[in-house]
C-alpha cells in the first residue's frame, strides 16, 4: 500500500496514470458503438493498419513527435477501413476476409518500412513500441495530446447520443428522419480511427481490439439502456486502464497493456457470470421465472 | 542446396501449406480466427516452455495445437452465450496473447523467447539451423518440419476432400447425412494451428495471417471451383513467397514484411484482372447491358 | 353541432385534393440491378394520394427492392422518382417506412417506448431531446397498436408480432404522408394482423397513401383498394376490382399458381 502511495507521488506516474484511464474509457465508448454494429475485430484491422502510417511518418519528417505520429497512424488508418470497406462491397470477398487481408498486408509493409527506418539510424527504438505499446514511456505532453483527444470522442458521443442511438439500431429509418446515417457511419469511423491511434501506443498494435471490445461487451450484461451501456463500458475501461497501470508499475519491467487487457478480461468473466440483466445466473432465474409464470396464466404475452 | 534455395524452398512451402488451409477458412467464414489462433499459438509455446523447459519442435508443436484447440473452443463457446462472433474472438485472442507476454515478462524473462521474434519471424536464420536426414543430408529444421506439415495438409483436405466440401458449403446438411460436423470443425482448426506455428519461425505470427487469407481471397476472385481455388491459392501463396523475398534483397529490408507485402500486391493483381470477378472484367460488364 | 378549426393552410391543401387528385408517388423508368442480375427494368407508374396498395408478386420478384429503390436505400441504375408532384427531393418526414423485422438488431440495448420515440427524432432537431410531449405521443401510438403495456419493455423480449406492431407505431408518430410496409403480415399472430389492419384503415381515413408488401392473394380484395403485380416488370396496377384478377395474376406468377380453392376469390371480383 504503502509503495501504491509512494507511486502516486512520482509526477509521471500521475500523467501515464490520468492518460491510462482517459484512453480506457474513451475506447470503452467507441466500443459500445463497434460492438453494436459488430464490428469488433475492426479495430484490431486498423490498429495493424496503422503502422506503416506510423513509421512512414516518421521517415518522412524525421521526427518522432507524437502529434506527426498520430497524423501517420491516422491518414493509414482511415485508408485502410476504406480499403475494407471497398473489398466488401466490390468483390464476393466477405468481410472477415478483407480485415485480414488489410491486416496483414499492411502490417507486412509497416514492418518493411520499420526495417528500412531502423537501418537508416536515429532514434528508431522508439517505433517498436508501437507494436507492443509503453504506456510507462508517455510524458506530460502525450498526457495533453491523448487526453484532449480522449475527450473529444467522448464529447462527440454525447453531443450526438440521439443521432447515435437511431442510426445504430437502425440507419434505413435515420435516413428517412432527416438523420444522414451515412455521414455518422463516416464520423463513426473517423472516431474509430481517432481513438485506435491514440490508444496504440499505450497498449500496442496487438492488444488493442481488447480496449474497445471488452468493456463494451461487459457492459451490456449489466443494462438494457444504450445510455447507461456508453457509461458502464467507459467506466470498465477507465477502470482496467487504472488497475492494469498498477499493477504494471508494482515492479519494473512489467508491460502495462496486457495487465489492462487481463483486468478487463476479469471484468467481462464476472459479468459473463454474474451481470444483473444478461449474465448467465441471471438468465437462468428468468428463465425459471417465466416457466413458473406461463405455468399459472396459461399463457404468455399473446392471449 | 544454396542458402537462397533453403530460404525459397522454406516460404514456398509455407505458401503452400497456408494457401490450402486458407481456402478453407475463407469459405468457412473463419478468416479472422486465424488472426486469432496465431496470436494466441504464442501462449502455447510459452506454456510449453515453462512445462517442458525446452524449445524443441516437438513440444512447441503439442502447446500450439492446444492453444490453437483453447482458442477455438472458447469462441465457440461464447457464441453459444449469445456473443456475436467478432466480439467473441476478440475478447479470446487478446486475452490469451496478454497472458502469454506476462508469463514472459515476468516468469521466462531472459531466456530466448523473443515476442518480436515470435511475431516478426526470421527466415534469413532458418538455413543455419540444419539437421542430418539419412538419405537427403542436411536439411534445415524449419524446412523439415514445414515440409511434414504440407504433406499432413494435403493429405488431410485430399482424404476428405468431399466431407470438407459438405461441411463448409452446408453444415446442416452436413450433419444430415452423418458427418460429424464439430468434429471436423476441432480437425480444421488443429491443422490451423499446426500451420501457422510451422509457419512461424519464418515468417512470423502476422504475415502467417497474410499467407492464410489472403492468397486464398485472390483464389476466390479467379474461380468458382473449390478444386482449382486449392491449386490457385497454393501457387499465390508460393509466388508470393518467392516474390516477396525478392523484394527484401532489393530494398534490404525485412523478409517477412515483404513476403506479406507481395500477397497484397498478387491480391491487388487479381482484383483488377481476374477475368470472372475483377473490376476490369465488371467495367466491361455492366448490369443491364446483358 | 361540433365544430372542426383547420388553418389556411389545411383548408388550401383539403381543396386542391378534392378539385384534383395529387400524385403521392410517381415512379418513371426505374431499373435496379444486384450484382449482374437485373432485379426491376424500367417500371413506370404512379399512386393517387389516399389509396391503399398492396404489393403482390412471387419471390424474387423484386418487392422489397423496389420500395427500397424508391426510397433511395438502395441504388437505382436508371429511372426517377417523385413525390406529392414535386421535384425529387429529401421529403424527410412525409415519408415513412416500416421494414422487415428482420431488417434490426432485435438485441439493441433500447425498449419498446424508446424505439417509438425514435421515429419523432426527425422533428426533435439537431442538440435537443425528446420530452414529455414526445413520450406522450409515442404512448398514445403504442396504445394504438396495442402496446402500451409493454412501453417499458426490453426489445429482445417481444413476439414476432409485438416487434412488427413496435415497428408500426413508430411510424404512426412519425406521422408521414406516404408509408412504405414491407410484408408487415408476414409471419404475425392474429391480434397483430387485426392491428395492422385497424391501423391500416385509421390511415386512409386520414389522406394518407399506404404501400403494403403482401404476400397472402387470398385476403387482397379485402385489404387493399388497389394492386400493384410486379414480377420484376410491372405487370398490372389499378383498382383491386379491375387488376386483381385470374388472368393478370397468371401473368405475375407464371403458370405455376396454385389456386388453393381460392379461385372464386379471384371470379367473383
């Protein structure tokens, strides 16, 4: 305990540790949103994706400053969801198929590039993190990039909520309201794209898929309420951010995105188990329930 | 055999092994399992070190088809929950692969377990690690075992070459006519594993993924014959193979990277010229002009 | 004597559709193609304000691709659309459309009420959020199709018919001009179709022009005032008593119609 104090007072386990829990419940939220669409391994395709971005920004302006990073991982990224997109909709290519062929082909291309930059010299040990991610390596100055953008997408859901809400459950009906569906399926992406690349160098290119799938898909045993399911998940993910960083910084050495991920992954067991709405016990009261109930009305909903 | 025959030999016959088994699981629908799998194929080999404290083939082979097994009955499970089934494979896969890298940081530590390695693979080595054959010589470890796991490969779709058919066109008919279809599905799954982790010490976990996907959806575009698709995706994922290692002398840079990179560059090929599903072929077709 | 207060505007609107009928949809040339396959060549026709149509035709005869075509939910290769006798244009708001229940995610984190209320987002407006004024009117749309009991109810939890009636009274609230109905029969209880029915009928009563994809000949002539027969070309539309008849149904479905003992259906029109 006494060492867990002890921690808080070193300025830059404040920053990792603030930056951890910003970037944890921002991709909870997006999340909520990839999930709903089931899209979930899209995040782990363009995470892969945006490493040639990434390096080739890097070689391009020979500068490792995060924000010029964030802008290569970004412009990569969104190629290649357009990419995805493009396979699917203008081949017998199914969808599934498209990420992996994405995935790879530029990840392989983003290693070619790393090679090339490693070669070229300068300070290039810095790019391999973000493959692994070092969320302990990130200063004040990250903390303001990151965050400021964690908040973004978090403002962005909330000032949208009732748009969100239509065009995800059902996007032929938004259009005939009014609702563009089409320009919040691109804003979607765009928020997708914008909190992978900030996410990335936290926990890595690998692990990143658990940030937004897990929280997400945690939440939804605890509600039925699209509201309550953004806050829950933020609030997991902000927490496994919080924790993995802990227990990370215990001792040294220790990689802080897998302890994110297998917090998270704690979290989803026990909703899995024990959620109040969806949860595999709770589900079985209910069933019993309404077994009991049909068995003295003599009759369900239809009478 | 000459250091660049080896290095040719090896990725051709990892082209070829992951070329065939992709065909399969682009027409199961299980593209992104093999994402899955090989990342967690990491946890496996980990756990085989820590249990058997040696880094032979054996061993490493054994833990990865149980990982690969773990993976594959965890997804099916939460499915069965009601998880849809990216949400599902996401959650496995990351989890597995975020055990594996702490059991390294904190238990394996120095010994030679490279995640990067892992990962990345290093064919440029594999010649230098031979063993002696009676009849043939000396042979490279890697290529040895990739060329057992090719013949298992062809010899396991070629001998149920119509259950494999059946099961993946139709499951439900399928389990009609008494095929056992989970069965087939674990099988599937095992020479899955087994490929990529043959696979992995030249090419890496990821470009595995390259390898497995995406010669076999250039395949697709090409033919509507499950046969011919076999034979194409096979000869792609050697080209690539051969081509990719091309490209790495040319720009002195990453083996692995450059062959993932040229599966692109045949899938892109296909894309526009494939004269049954490229775009070319669609230009000239419109709907409505039949 | 009760007395009915309507503004100008109504009462110019009430003259011109009794001096002359307006066009609710008019539909010229439209072709659709999926993939290679051609799905509608060139339909032309057009629906008079306040009737009721029924879309009939065999499977794959392009039913629902049409009112999806029209809708601009899905590309059409040729062709041009109009409503109420304007210029194509966004008429968000009078148009409304009620999809197959298959058409959503019946999992979606959201209830009953919930659902019924999204169909007045079109009019709440960009930065505000429904009220109590708008749960009310979702309210008295669920009491409408008979589901005001269920309004907080999980969606996951509803029958096949109770989602369809969901599915009916957000488009009640979103009170349209011109519904589109993809096969809302299909597949219902028979509470739900004695709904749907009421509700179909409250709606001509009120002016407004209904499009239903219907799969059941038998109860045509008692549903719809008039029918459209598609089969990937049109193949006759008019007033029920005029085109529902042996001969254009034989045409529609090919000569492998089974009657069914329903052949005096189609004489004694």
């Amino acid at each position: 305990m006494i060492r867990l104090l002890s921690l808080f007072e070193s300025s830059n386990f404040q920053w990792v540790f603030i930056s951890t829990i910003l970037l944890g419940m921002a991709a909870g939220m997006v999340g909520v949103m990839s999930n709903l669409r089931q899209q979930g391994l899209m995040s782990d395709a363009i995470s892969h994706a945006a490493l040639p971005g990434v390096i080739l920004a890097f070689l391009l302006t020979g500068e490792k400053q995060l924000p010029v990073l964030i802008i290569g991982a970004g412009i990569s990224g969104l190629i290649a969801a357009f990419f995805i997109y493009g396979i699917e909709q203008s081949t017998r290519i199914k969808r599934d198929a498209a990420m992996g062929i994405i995935l790879s082909v530029f990840f392989g291309g983003g290693i070619m590039l790393l090679s090339i930059a490693n070669r070229s010299g300068g300070g290039q040990s810095g790019l391999d993190s973000f493959i692994f991610g070092q969320a302990a390596s990130m200063v004040r100055s990250d903390t303001y990039v990151m965050g400021g953008l964690a908040l973004l997408v978090m403002l962005l859901i909330f000032v949208f909520f009732k748009q969100w809400k239509v065009v995800l459950f059902d996007p032929q009906h938004a259009n005939m309201m009014g609702i563009n569906a089409h320009l919040f399926s691109s804003l979607y992406t765009f928020l997708l794209v914008l909190v992978i690349v900030i996410v990335i160098q936290a926990v890595g290119v690998i692990l990143m898929a658990a940030l937004l799938i897990i929280p997400a898909l945690s939440a939804r045993y605890w509600t039925h309420s699209l509201l309550i399911l953004f806050l829950l998940s933020g609030f997991f993910g902000g927490f496994a951010g919080a924790a993995g960083t802990l227990i990370s910084s215990s001792e040294s050495n220790l990689p802080t995105g897998p302890f994110i991920v297998v917090t998270s992954s704690g979290i989803f067991i026990l909703s899995l188990f024990f959620g109040a709405e969806k949860g595999l016990f709770h589900l079985k009261r209910y069933i019993n329930k309404t077994a009991l109930q049909s068995d003295g009305t003599s009759g369900g909903d239809e009478k | 055999m000459s250091y660049t025959a080896w290095i040719l030999l090896t990725g051709s016959l990892v082209g070829i092994s992951c070329g065939l088994v992709g065909v399969l699981l682009i027409l199961r629908k299980m593209a992104m399992m093999a994402d899955a799998i090989s990342h967690t194929v990491l946890l496996g080999i980990v756990s085989a070190y820590l249990i058997s404290s040696s880094l032979d083939g054996g061993s490493m082979l054994i833990g990865a088809m149980l990982a690969g097994l773990l993976t594959a009955w965890l997804v099916q499970w939460f499915e069965s929950t009601g998880i849809h089934s990216d949400a599902a494979i996401g959650v496995v896969f990351t989890t597995l692969f975020a055990i594996g890298v702490i059991l390294i940081s904190t238990s394996v530590g120095n010994v030679h377990l490279d995640v990067n390695h892992a990962l990345m693979g290093e064919i440029s080595f594999i010649p230098w690690n031979t063993v002696h054959l009676p009849v043939i010589g000396q042979i490279p470890q890697a290529t040895l075992l990739l060329m057992i796991i090719t013949i298992i490969v062809i010899a396991v779709i070629a001998l149920f070459y119509k259950e494999w058919k059946v099961t993946t066109f139709d499951p439900a008919l399928a389990a009609s006519l008494g095929i056992p279809v989970l069965l087939m599905h674990y099988v599937f799954m095992t020479l899955v594993s087994v490929t990529t982790v043959a696979a992995f010490d030249a090419v890496g976990a990821i470009m595995v993924v390259a390898m497995l996907i995406t010669p076999a959806a250039a395949a697709n575009l090409w033919t509507d014959k499950l046969l011919t698709m076999l034979i194409i995706s096979a000869v792609i994922g050697a080209a690539s193979s051969c081509a990719g290692y091309g490209i790495a002398i040319w720009l002195n840079t990453s083996i692995s990277g450059s062959m993932a990179f040229a599966t692109g560059i045949l899938f892109v090929f296909s894309y526009l010229f494939s004269p049954r599903h490229g775009q070319l072929a669609k230009w000239f077709h419109k709907p409505g002009e039949i | 004597m009760e007395c009915i207060f309507i503004t100008q505007k109504q009462f110019q609107k009430l003259c011109k559709r009794m001096v002359n009928k307006v066009t609710a949809l008019s539909v010229k040339n439209l072709s659709s193609a999926y993939q290679k396959k051609v799905v509608l060549d060139s339909l032309t026709f057009s629906i008079e304000e306040g009737t009721l149509t029924g879309v009939v035709g065999p499977n794959g005869a392009g039913k629902s691709t049409m009112i999806k075509a029209i809708l601009g939910l899905q590309p059409r290769m040729t062709g041009s659309i109009e409503f109420f006798n304007g210029k194509e244009k966004k008429l968000t708001n009078r148009l409304g459309y009620v999809p197959q229940r298959g058409a959503v995610d019946w999992d979606f984190p959201t209830n009953v009420l919930d659902v019924v209320t999204m169909g007045l987002y079109g009019q709440i407006g960009w930065f505000h959020y429904p009220g109590k004024k708008h749960r009310k009117l979702a309210i008295e749309a669920l009491e409408k199709v008979n589901m005001a009991e269920y309004a907080n109810r999980q969606i996951s939890q509803l029958s096949g018919g109770q989602q369809q009636r969901v599915f009916l009274a957000r488009a009640l609230v979103q009170d349209a001009d011109l519904y589109f109905m993809d096969e809302p029969f299909a597949g219902v209880d028979a509470k739900t179709e004695k709904t749907i029915i009421s509700v179909l009928k409250e709606l001509k009563s009120k002016g407004k022009t209904v499009l239903v994809v219907h799969h059941d000949l038998q109860t045509v002539p008692a549903y719809f005032d008039h029918v459209l027969l598609l089969n990937k070309q049109l193949i006759a539309y008019g007033p029920t008593e005029e085109t529902f008849t042996k001969t254009s149904l034989k045409k529609t479905y090919g000569g492998e119609i089974h009657w069914m003992g329903s052949d005096q259906i189609a004489e004694s029109l």
